[in-house]
C-alpha cells in the first residue's frame, strides 16, 4: 500500500478550524513549504501551531501569521518577524516560549509515548513558573510535558512508498521528532522512490510514523542570511 | 577595540580536542580565531557537530546553516543530527563549553541574555538548555551599558536565563570566575587597572593574589 497522494490539498482536507499543527524546521530551512502555502489557501483558522520559530513575514509560517490563521504559537525564537510582533502586542496571538532543547524532548516525549519527563533547563527562570520541582542526587529539576499534534507537517528529502525518509544536511532539524509526534504525519518531499530502494541503514525517520506523503516540486528553500567566505 | 579585546581573550578558553558551541552573535566570531593546528568541534545547535568555514558563492546550500541561520559549511568528521538529539548532546553533558553573550551576570553566576521586559520578546532559543548543560560556560559582554551602568551585578535585575550557571566571565576590563565561595577576579586586561575594574563594578568580588601583586 503506497502512502503517497498527489494532491496537498487533498492531503490536508481533514484539518479543522482550532486544530494543533506541529511544523518541522528550523528558521527557514527544512520547512514544509508546500504543506504550509496549502493550509493559507484553505483557510482554517484559529490554530494552535507548534513549531522552533514562525518564519518570516511572508514566508513560511509568517503566510499563516498573515492570514490570520494561527490562534497560538509553541515555539522556542520568534524573533525574525515583525507581524508576529504586532499580533502579539495587539492580543491577537498567544504566544508560549519553550526553550529549544525541552521543545524537541516535549516532541520526542510525546512522539514515545512518554508523558512528561524532569529537566534542569529553565530552573531558576520564569519557564519555571508554575511546574513541578523535583531533586534528584542535589539537583533540583523541572517537569515539562510531551507534546502530540492532530497533525504534524514534515519536510523530508527522499520518501519511498511506505513512507521511510531520510533528511538532508542540517534540514532534518526538528522534522525527525515532529514526524513522531503527530496523529497524522504528512510529510513532503523532493523525491519518492520505490519500496526496498533505501538502505535500510539510512532511514532516518521509519515509515511506522507517516500517515502521507507528498511530492513537491521547485523548492524555494530561501535563505535567511547568506554568509559566504570573504564576503 | 574593546570587542576585540574581548574575543581575544575567549578564544583561549578553547583548548585542542574541545567540542564547543558558540551562541550567535559576537561568540560566533570566535570561529575564526581558532589556532589552525586545533582540532576543534564547533556544534551548532540545529542539528551539525563540525561547522567548517562559510561556503564559497558556488557551494551555498540552503540545507547546511548554523543556529544563526546563516549558510555555512561541514568540516571533515562533521555529523548531522536531529534536534533532540543535539539537545541530548548538551543536556547530557557532553559539550564541553558554550561561550555565550550576556545582558547582565550577578556575582553568584546568575546570567541573563534572552529578553527586556517591556520589549517584544524574541524568545529564549537555545540559550537555557546550554547554560544547564554545557560542561563549561563562559560569558562574555561589556562591562558597563551605554549609559554607563555595571552590567556585573549583585543580582541580575533582568529575567534570568539560568541560575548560577556562569564559569567565567571576560569583559574588555576583566577576566572573572565563579566558584561556590564567589566570585573571583582573575586577570585585568591590559592597561586596565584594578580600580578601574572595582569602580564599573556593582558586584562583590574577590581578588586573585596573582593579581594583587601586578597591581
């Protein structure tokens, strides 16, 4: 049975109004894209969206955050987009701040089924507030909660059928534990190949966890600062 | 210069064979300052262990940057993770210093450099997860605001990013540790004098003896 589908707008036709998205990428790179421009164009509003940062202003999640469509933001920075600070100040938008490191374990916690797990990151600040403290051997911790989205978005760099993927260069980021933590995983590519044509050595995230796949085609992959040597 | 000043003096906090991750910013350069013959693992927190130097025009590839978001390259022996697992790496203790900008340290090694209250919020990154994390933190900043005022403080007066996490402090002043018994002025940098230090100073902090000779 092959999980792949040619429509992105077919393939996200479930997703409500109000529903919880978690969105792999880190800044602009390794991001869903596709996925994110075919969930402006349907509209749905009030979501909760999780995810390290929420773009730029009109990219990626920033064509969410102009559309009006995300209620709430999970994330770790936010600091590269203007309208994510005018909705902030204005009420518009909530917004909870997780630190980078316990958003990835919340993912891979909630992904395990595991439903809270104790961190020393963000003890003695106001991530604190409000959270259970624990000691173990003279060291004072802080429980924090898995996470589980009604759907997550997840872009990959090559899929098979049964939806196996493998990522490219630092555009694995958050996708590998996104993909996990999703009721429904619907992953975008750059190239899908035949069932038995990875190595299974080189899986990167196994199909057990992908509901869909999806090809893409031109990626934008724009580049938030271009640096080059002696430049 | 005083931000040179600065960098000079955190680069030699790197020794051969470390694994280190410089937050973004002004510790970011520090890259460059790296003696040749060191073999150095940079670890950039979105997923690559071995940042090399920035590409030439012709090998920038959008699915390679730094925690900066800024295009670069992987040196030879580089490994490409997921962010978990990145944050497994320094959770658990296996980075052996992070050298981190800072708004305002306190004298018990509080740190604080992610927000200003009543200015939008860009969030905390990575920067909480490190200061647990890493074996070793180093902080480094101005010594006073542009007004003047100490940024090495009694208490931090800014929303802390971690408590008592700081090992070493280096300003374009000084160089200070932090231990359980306090904290300690090491080095004046040079042509700085210990009065100097002691007056753009809030904190309390004592004097090493190597010091008080020179001074």
């Amino acid at each position: 049975m092959s999980k792949l589908l040619s429509s992105f707008d077919s393939a996200i036709e479930q997703i409500e109004d109000g529903a919880t998205i978690i969105v792999g990428g880190f800044g602009l790179s390794g991001i869903p894209e596709k996925l994110i421009i075919a969930l402006r164009n349907k509209g749905v509003k009030d979501l909760t969206v999780v995810s390290n940062n929420c773009g730029v202003d009109d990219w990626g999640l920033g064509l969410l955050l102009e559309n009006k469509q995300i209620k709430k933001m999970i994330a770790s920075y936010v600091g590269e987009n203007k309208l994510f600070e005018q909705q902030f100040l204005s009420g518009e938008l909530e917004v909870e701040l997780v630190p980078q490191g316990t958003l990835a374990e919340r993912l891979r916690a909630g992904g395990a089924g595991i439903p809270a797990f104790y961190t020393a990151t963000g003890v003695g600040t106001e991530v604190a507030k409000g959270k259970e403290h624990k000691e173990f051997d003279g060291r004072t911790y802080i429980m924090e909660k898995g996470i589980i989205g009604d759907f997550a978005f997840v872009k990959a760099w090559k899929a098979d059928h049964f939806g196996n993927l493998v990522y490219r260069k630092t555009a694995r980021n958050f996708n590998p534990v996104v993909a996990t933590a999703g009721k429904v995983t619907i992953v975008e590519v750059e190239e899908v190949v035949g069932i038995g044509e990875l190595d299974p050595d080189e899986i990167h995230t196994s199909g057990v966890y992908v509901q869909k796949v999806l090809v893409g085609t031109d990626y934008v992959k724009r580049i938030e600062k271009l640096t080059t040597a002696n430049a | 210069m005083t931000r040179q000043l600065i960098l000079e003096r955190a680069v030699k906090e790197i020794q051969d064979g470390m694994c280190v991750n410089l937050g973004i910013g002004m510790p970011t350069l520090i890259a460059n300052m790296i003696p040749d013959d060191f073999n150095v693992m940079l670890q950039s927190e979105n997923g690559l262990l071995g940042i090399g130097p920035y590409p030439q025009k012709d090998e920038v590839d959008p699915d390679l940057i730094n925690a900066g978001k800024e295009t670069v390259t992987a040196k030879a022996g580089a490994s490409f993770f997921d962010s978990a697992e990145s944050f497994a790496m320094i959770r658990g203790g296996h980075i052996d210093l992070a050298i981190l900008g800072g708004m305002e340290v306190s004298e018990t090694g509080d740190l604080a450099n992610w927000m200003i209250p009543g200015k939008m919020v860009k969030g905390m990154g990575g920067a909480m997860d490190l200061v647990q994390g890493a074996k070793r933190i180093v902080v480094i900043m101005d010594h006073v605001n542009k007004h003047g005022e100490s940024k090495v403080k009694k208490s931090c007066t800014l929303p802390l990013t971690g408590e008592k996490v700081v090992h070493c402090l280096i300003t374009e002043l000084a160089v200070f540790h932090f231990t359980d018994a306090g904290m300690e002025l090491i080095e004046l940098q040079n042509g700085v004098t210990l009065d100097e230090v002691k007056s753009k100073t809030e904190a309390d902090f004592t004097i090493s003896p190597s010091i008080e000779i020179r001074a």
